[in-house]
C-alpha cells in the first residue's frame, strides 16, 4: 500500500502513514447552517468521501467526524431576520444537509458534533490558552488570540505575520489574509446577539467560529490527528487558527499530519454568485429534474486539486457516464450465457483493477481511475458480444466493478441494500417455491411488496427491486 497525499502543510506529494498502524481519523469542515448547502459546499463534501472510501477499499478503519457549526456570525444574523430562535432555524437547516448528503451517496460521518453541544469544551481551551499567555482578554470582555505568540503562525497558510499591520484585531469570524491579526476566540455579548449567549466562567458571551473546530476535532477525534479535510477557502484564517489553537493549547505538535484541501468550483467559468444568477443549491439541481448521482459524478470526476467547471453541458456528460456504468451493470447482472471460462477475463480485471488503484495511490488521480472502469467496461462488452464470457466470468466482473463503486458511489444498488427482515423473507420466498408451495410463494411475494419491494425470477434466482 502506498497512497500518497498532497499535504497543504508541506506543499508536497506525502506518503501516508497514519498515527496508528490501519487507523484512519479524519476531520472535515462541515457546514455552517445559515442557509442550504450549495454545489460549491457538496465539492468539499463529495472530495472528503471520495477520500474516506477509497482508505476504506485499501483497508483502513476510518472514524470521520465532520462538524456542525450551529452558532457563529451567520447563523445568528439570518436567525434574527428571520425572527426565530437559533435552534430551530439551524435544526432546519442541518436537517435539509443530511437529507442533501444522503441524495449525493455521501457517507455519513461516525460523528455529527453541534457546536452548541460542545460549548464546555471550548471554555476550558480557552481558559488553558488564557493561562499559557496565547491569548489575552479585550476591553470589551471578549478573548482574543495573540497570533504573535505562536511561533509558526501563518505557516499553513504561507504568510508572513511580520508584514501584517501590527496591533489590530477582529473580532467577526470571516477576515482575509491582509488581516491576519488577532482573532476572537470568546466573544462578549453585546445587543446584536440578542438571547444567544452562555454564562461561563470567561463571561458572558458565545465561542468564535475558529474554536469550535478545534474544540470539536480535540473531542471526538484526539489531540493529534491523520487527516483534515476542507476547502481552499479554510485555509486561511480558519484552519490556520485551528493549529495555532489546538497546539498551543495541547503543547502537541503537528495538530494535522495532513492537510488536504480541495480547489474551488466556478459555474459555467464564473465565480457562482447570487447576482450573476448562476448560485446553484442541490436542490435546484433537483428541482430541474437532474439525477443526483450524476451531480455526484460531476463533483468528483475532476481531481479535487483542479479547479472545477460547472457547466450544465459538464451535468448532461455527467448524466450519460452514470448512465452508462449502470446500464453496464444491469446488462451484466441479466447475462446468462453458455461461454465457457474465459482465461482472458481475469487479466482483463487485474489490469484495471492495477491501474485504478496506482491511479488512486497517487493523490486520488480520480481522471485515470475512471478511464480504468470504462476501459474494462469496454473489454468485456467486446467479449460478451463475441459470447466470450461466461457467467463465472461475469460474476468476477460484476464483483470488482462493485469494488471500483465502493469509491465511487454512482451504481444504482437500491437491489443490494435489503433490509434483514427482506432478505429473510426473500430466503423464505425461494424455500416455498423449491418446495412448489406457490400459495406461500405468493403470499409472501406480496408481503415483500409491502415493504416496497418487487421481486422478479430470473435464472440466477430472484432479483429484488424497488417498487
Ligand atoms: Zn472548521
């Protein structure tokens, strides 16, 4: 095994070599729930399961957690336009992320932390960081993070603090690269708050947005992680500031041994905005009646260091490519020839199998990955219509293009995801029909139609489909 990352940190291809031997703990940045995720946000998200599957298929044990931030600048404003309290205006939007994840086939993480549950452990960061003299507390209340006292602040990021204004601080969450001064990790109440604020022992008021990350990586995950997920955008300040936060505070470095970030999506070349008119949620996609498989398709079929180009030309390519991968799929699932072994196949299938995984290997090189799949594809569609694959063949076949979709998550498997109750029943189903006892066959068969499923006889024995 030799996967390689290219790690922010260093700006270099890395081996990877996990803290512990066959153990995984990945940390991404998930979303601020103000208002619903857009295709910009899904590019990060898609990046990072893409990344967790394929440690996965070579073997690791992954424990991801990916955030929630439920309190912070945004999230408070839009609550208040809205007049509701901030739960419930952020419980309805971490709803809508969840069911948008599950659309996209994205894994969830082991571990969803709301940072409104993780305010304890914030304050005692905060406190210890008070205590150790990285942080210093404001006129107004509010504790701010003296970026002068930790030694390599703006290493991430590749700047130079030294040529920063010198003095000032800020104290909302979002601030660019020219401001890189001290930043708020407690903010005092004051009246634009309105009811949202803790009583702590650092007063009254509620945590900075760069915090909650690392209070929320530190808990769930440990003091010292593999791997940190995000965007480009996080760079700088927010993931600069979780290092200068979390190894300050635990005297341990590196915080993150890797640091993979993923490049920006433009839509059809342009920045997305709202007033350009091209600012896309995942519902709109929806709503237009685009398959979200292909919308995943489309997210992560560009190497996630490129740049990515939304177009809808790119979404209709997109359409067709998991089109053709599951219309492969299905015509393979039905084959039922007379070949004999085919001695061809299984080169065939090590071939692609060598080149999709050294593609992966290096840096997720997703473009090579793919042209392995319809490569193979292509090789045994040739054999099957000279008849030249058999249907031990065909099952090697259909086995590893499942392997390849364990990373990639665009193969309709709704048939293979039964439930325990299902398969009992569907098991039960195949007894009364070897028995000929079709009464039973039959009631059964409508049981199943019960739970939604159709089951169709085929001579590989039943195939179960959604209604
Ligand atoms: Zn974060």
């Amino acid at each position: 095994m030799a996967v390689k990352f290219f790690n922010t940190l260093s700006r270099k291809l890395e081996l990877f070599k996990p803290i512990s031997d066959g153990e995984v703990g990945i940390y991404s940045c998930g979303p601020t729930v103000y208002d619903f995720a857009h295709i910009g946000n899904f590019r990060a998200y898609v990046c990072a399961d893409l990344l967790k599957r394929y440690l996965k298929y070579c073997g690791f044990r992954v424990r991801h957690v990916m955030n929630i931030t439920d309190v912070d600048d945004k999230t408070i404003k839009n609550s208040k336009l809205q007049k509701m309290k901030l739960k419930d205006y952020t419980d309805k939007f971490t709803d809508a992320f969840f069911e948008d994840l599950g659309k996209l086939g994205i894994v969830p993480a082991d571990v969803f932390p709301r940072a409104t549950e993780t305010i304890p452990e914030m304050v005692e960061i905060i406190s210890v960081l008070l205590d150790k003299g990285f942080a210093y507390k404001g006129d107004d209340g509010s504790v701010y993070y003296n970026v002068r006292k930790f030694e390599d602040y703006g290493k991430l990021a590749h700047i130079n603090v030294d040529e920063l204004k010198v003095g000032a601080r800020v104290k909302q969450d979002e601030y660019e690269k020219e401001q890189a001064q001290d930043f708020a990790l407690w903010k005092a109440w004051d009246e634009s708050d309105g009811d949202v604020f803790w009583e702590t022992k650092l007063g009254k008021g509620r945590p900075g947005w760069h915090i909650e990350c690392s209070a929320m990586s530190m808990k769930f995950l440990a003091e010292q992680i593999d791997i940190h997920t995000g965007g480009i955008d996080l760079v700088f300040p927010h993931h600069q500031n979780e290092i200068a936060q979390s190894e300050a505070y635990s005297g341990k470095s590196p915080f993150v041994r890797y640091w993979i970030h993923n490049e920006y999506l433009q839509v059809e070349g342009k920045k997305m905005s709202k007033s350009l008119g091209n600012f896309y949620t995942l519902r709109d996609l929806l709503k237009k009646g685009y398959n979200p498989k292909a919308v995943r398709y489309l997210l992560l079929s560009t190497h996630y260091r490129t740049q990515l180009n939304f177009t809808f030309d790119g979404l209709a390519a997109a359409d067709a490519a998991v089109k053709k991968i599951n219309d492969f799929v299905v015509s393979l699932k039905n084959l039922d020839s007379g070949a004999v072994f085919n001695e061809k196949v299984p080169r065939v299938c090590d071939v692609a199998k060598k080149e999709f995984d050294k593609a992966m290997d290096d840096d997720l090189n997703i473009t090579v990955g793919l042209a392995a799949l319809f490569e193979l594809m292509r090789d045994i569609n040739i054999l099957v219509s000279e008849n030249k694959v058999s249907n031990d063949n065909r099952d090697d076949v259909l086995k590893l293009i499942y392997m390849f979709d364990s990373v990639l998550g665009v193969v309709d498997r709704d048939d293979l995801v039964l439930s325990v109750e299902v398969k009992a029943l569907v098991g039960e189903r195949e007894k009364a029909r070897a028995s000929k006892d079709w009464k039973k066959a039959d009631v059964i068969r409508d049981k199943l139609l019960g739970f939604g499923i159709v089951v169709e006889d085929s001579p590989r024995g039943p195939v179960c489909k959604r209604k």
